[in-house]
C-alpha cells in the first residue's frame, strides 16, 4: 500500500518512491490550452501550491522522464505532451524560506535562493553560444563571498536583474525561451512588513520582477504563486500581461485542493470510508469557484494518522502552520457590530462583506474592510454563493478553522481582561465573600465584553464549556488561590474547584447552559448536582473547614448567580 506524502512538496520523490498522489497534473494542459504570459495563482497555505510547481518543473523542463508521469491525466494528451514535455529550460526558485528580522538578512537570503538556482547550470561557463562577456555575467550571479562575507553576495544591479540574466543566457545556449517559476512571492513582503524594512523590500523584489516579467524576450511564461494578490503599484508596476486566479475564479478551481471525490478515493484506498462524514465536517468547505474544495494538508495528515490509530480523532493541523497573527490584529479591531458579526460566523452563520483583492502587504491591518478581506485570501473565511460585484457572503470553512477563532478569542479575552486587574479582584473576592449578586453582575459585566460561542459541536449537555473557560481564566488572576478544572471528586468530576489556602475558604463551582433559557432553573440543577455528586469531597480531604457551593447558569450574555453555604 502507498505511503502518504506528509510534507513532501517535491513531485518527483513523489512519483519515483512510491507515495500516493492526487492527480493535479490537469493544471499543465489548462495552463497553455488558457495561455497566458505571466499566471499568478492566490491560494491560502498547505493547498499545494508548491507541490504543483515542481510538477511544472518536472514535466516542462529538459531532461524530463517521462515514467514520471505514467497513468497520469497529462499522458493521456499525447500531443500536448510531444510538444512541451522536457522541452524547456526552467528556472524555479521559491521565497517562502525568506524570513528575516532585517532587510540585509532577507537581502542575502535572496542572494543565495537565487544563486543556488544558478548553479544548476554550470554548463553555461563551458557553452559555445555565450560570450566571454555572457560567462562573466553568469559568474557574478555565482559568486561565493570570501571569508566573512555572505556566500552569492551580488551588487544591487546584478541582484535586480539576475533572474533576467538567467534567463536570457539559458535561451541563448538552448535555442528555446525560458520556463520562470517563483514559488510563495509574497512570503518576503509580508515578513519585511512585520520587522519593519517593507519598503526596501517592495523596491527590490520590484526591481527583480519587473526585469524578469515584463519586456523579456527570452521568456517563454511565467507561473508565480502565493496567498495573496499584492497591488500592481506595489510590485508589479507596468506589467500589463499579469494574469491573476484567485480563489473566486472558476478557472483552475479543482487543481489546488482536495475535490470530494478525491477524498472520497483517498478513504477508500486505505479503507477508511467511515470516517468520511468527520472529515468532510472538519476539512471541507472552502470555495473556490464554484467549488467545494477540502484542505489536502489536514486529510493528508489524518489519513496518515488514522492509519496507524483507527480511533484517532481529528486534530488542526493547518492552524499549527502559522501563528494566526491575523486573527489577532482582527480581533484588537473590533466593534460591538464586528462582534455580532463574528459571533454569527462561529454560530454557523454567514455576513456578506465587501473584499478587495489587491492589497499591499503595509494596507493589510490599516482597517476592519482590509481585515475581511486578508481573513478572506487567506482560508479563514470563505465564500458561499456567488459574488455580486466585489461583495461576497462569507462563512466559517469547517470545524477546524472554527476551533481556530474560538481558540483566538479565548485569548484575546484573557488578555483584555488582564488589563483591569482591580475588576479582576473584585469578581474574586465577591466569590470569597459568598456574595452572589456581585459574582452575578460582575460576570454579566465580562459576558457582555466578550464574543459570545454557543459550542455547537459538541452534545447538547456540554454547551457550557466556553462559559466554564472564560470564569476558569478570570479566576486564575488570583496567584494566592489554586483553581482546578474538570477534578475528580467525590461521585464524578466538578467544573471548577478552588482553594484559598490563607482564607481557609473552598469553593465549588458547577455551570449549567439551559437550551430553554430558564437561568434559575439551571441554577437549581447545578447545585444539586454539587449535592449528589459530593464534589466538596476533595476539598473536606485537604483540610478546607468552610465550604461555597455556586450554581451558576449562562445563556448567551447572560448569567444568574446562586451560592449554597
């Protein structure tokens, strides 16, 4: 049985070591059957951007073995593949390594990326068809720096103009014009936007891209990828035969992705066809195009998972492939409105918002507007339905992104409300205190601060989780006290118990969320509950002589307050 490529983006270690592969070689006989000279696809992370460029490489570039794409869609297009199968010269470099804290740094590393590509063709010193003049021009984009210095360091004019270089002494010894494939462009800009040297960097990775892109008569066509479409003033200046797919367009919709029939083959192949309804709830739902397209590096990863723990539930996987910043700067940006909206979105709602998809990397967290529409590039949001100009109704993907804004919002409510530490007090001594009206109203106070989450995924008597979070971190403030969740004690597990070891004061804490809204019912059946389960248990065994029992129901952004001493 096949292996599953977990983390493998390079086609041909793929095809040669026996992995399993979803077929995406359609993309090479779309992409000049819709020509274009210059193709930037705009996909979020981990959809196989860069998996599917060495693909191209592979299939365009001379030298090419055909076995590698044997029983593949392309070999059916027997013509397609005499013409441009091995026939090009290709130059692939990808940026997405280029993270710098400063714009030297990030300089060199583009240095070497592109010398290291250089020196794939060494052959060029020794052709017959470049110039004593052509060589030299080669060597300086080779050049290793001497001791001290950053290997392939390059002047700022051989730097701007080395891929153009490149290209035109390939063309020439070949005789044919040239393949140009730059993986993950946009990585540099939004790493220089967040250490604080974009502009130098715009301006070199400007000067690199016009050179490249626009007038080279020795370029055959141009594929570039990355998560979002950067504004043609900021980097592609006068390049008028810039084509751009991104994830609205319909063309080239199933080749980045995962379709649901893929999925569907995938489960069958390992013999996990039962799993597939979780699957589709967790890692389905973007849209591209028109259509529905699931995220291949999570079921990846899960069928890998799966195959060695049957029993395994889903984890997010994509989440931990970056640091979610964007969430971050969004939720430091909201409004009341912009809470109703989010909170809609978590609920399994969908908002319709305007989107502009021609940002600059510097516009991106400037305002709300340009928050939906960077959540929107960048898989956290996706469509539902058609656009209708530039606005778009927008939803939550899957379970997996949704656990993501859930998680985000947790921590941006700590944090927010650690600011206030004299609050934070007061919540925790009217706990201390037995006083239940200012427990009430100072909870209700937080409620109506924070984003509310009615926790759909789970079953129904479980719905209190994020109302059992947001008190367990308000009263963590309390370094004195030592708060436990979900603890073993007497009969089953109490949501909350805490010890106030100088007081000797132990309280008991059990939430209740009641579908039907009757607060003081849910808080009659969460003190009895306390009562049956004895869950002071633990607290009478460590010696605690005065003991508070607190029911406490939530509904939405409301809260009621009952104490048992």
């Amino acid at each position: 049985m096949k292996k599953l490529p977990v983390g493998i983006e390079d086609f041909e270690e793929i095809r040669r070591k026996g992995f399993y592969y979803v077929d995406k070689t359609g993309l090479i006989g779309e992409l000049l059957e819709n020509w274009g000279k210059v193709n930037l696809f705009t996909r979020p992370r981990r959809f196989g951007k860069s998996l599917n460029m060495s693909m191209l490489q592979y299939f365009f570039g001379y030298g090419c073995d055909a076995k590698l794409f044997e029983g593949l869609k392309i070999a059916g297009e027997s013509e397609l593949c005499q013409k441009y199968m091995g026939k090009f010269p290709v130059v692939s470099i990808t940026l997405k390594d280029i993270c710098a804290a400063d714009y030297k740094t990030a300089r060199a590393m583009l240095c070497a990326i592109i010398g290291n590509e250089a020196m794939r063709f060494q052959f060029l010193l020794e052709s017959m068809y470049l110039s004593g003049q052509e060589k030299d021009q080669y060597r300086k984009l080779i050049h290793v720096g001497e001791p001290g210095e950053p290997d392939f360091t390059m002047t700022d004019d051989v730097l701007a103009g080395s891929l153009k270089t490149l290209t035109v002494l390939l063309s020439k010894h070949y005789g044919e014009k040239v393949i140009l494939l730059i993986d993950e462009y946009d990585v540099p800009l939004d790493k220089a936007q967040q250490a604080g040297y974009y502009e130098g960097m715009v301006t070199l990775i400007r000067n690199l891209f016009g050179q490249a892109l626009k007038t080279n008569g020795s370029l055959y066509f141009a594929v570039l990828t990355g998560c979002l479409r950067i504004a043609k003033e900021s980097i592609f200046t006068g390049l008028n035969n810039l084509r751009v797919f991104s994830i609205a367009n319909v063309r080239f919709m199933e080749h980045f992705g995962f379709s649901d029939e893929e999925v569907r083959e995938i489960l069958h192949y390992y013999g996990l066809g039962e799993k597939y309804e979780l699957i589709k709830t967790w890692y389905d739902g973007y849209r591209f195009g028109d259509t529905d397209i699931y995220c291949p590096w999570d079921v990846v990863n899960y069928v890998d998972l799966l195959r060695s723990e049957p029993d395994a539930l889903p984890e997010a996987y994509w989440v931990n492939t970056s640091g979610n910043d964007i969430i971050k700067h969004f939720l430091q940006k909201t409004t009341a409105g912009t809470k109703k909206e989010l909170e809609l979105l978590i609920d399994g709602g969908s908002i319709k918002k305007k989107i502009n998809q021609e940002l600059t990397y510097r516009d991106l967290y400037q305002s709300l507007d340009n928050l939906w529409s960077v959540l929107f590039t960048t898989g956290y949001l996706t469509l539902r339905g058609k656009p209708e100009g530039d606005m778009f109704e927008l939803a939550i993907p899957n379970l997996e992104i949704r656990q993501i804004f859930v998680e985000q919002i947790m921590e941006w409510f700590r944090e927010e409300t650690g600011k206030d530490s004299s609050s934070l007090d007061a919540l925790c001594d009217a706990f201390l205190s037995g006083n239940a009206q200012d427990v009430e109203e100072l909870f209700n106070a937080y409620l109506l601060k924070t984003i509310s989450i009615r926790d759909t995924s789970v079953r129904k008597g479980k719905k209190e989780n994020f109302y059992h979070g947001i008190l367990l971190g308000l009263l963590s403030h309390r370094e004195d006290w030592w708060v436990r969740s979900n603890v073993e004690s007497g009969d089953g597990f109490s949501d909350i118990l805490v010890e106030s070891e100088e007081k000797g004061i132990g309280i008991v804490i059990e939430m209740k969320y009641p579908d039907g809204g009757d607060l003081t019912d849910g808080c009659k059946s969460a003190l009895e509950q306390i009562s049956r389960m004895g869950y002071e248990t633990r607290l009478l065994q460590d010696g605690i002589g005065k003991i508070l029992r607190y029911g406490i129901a939530c509904n939405r952004k409301k809260c009621k307050v009952v104490v048992e001493i």
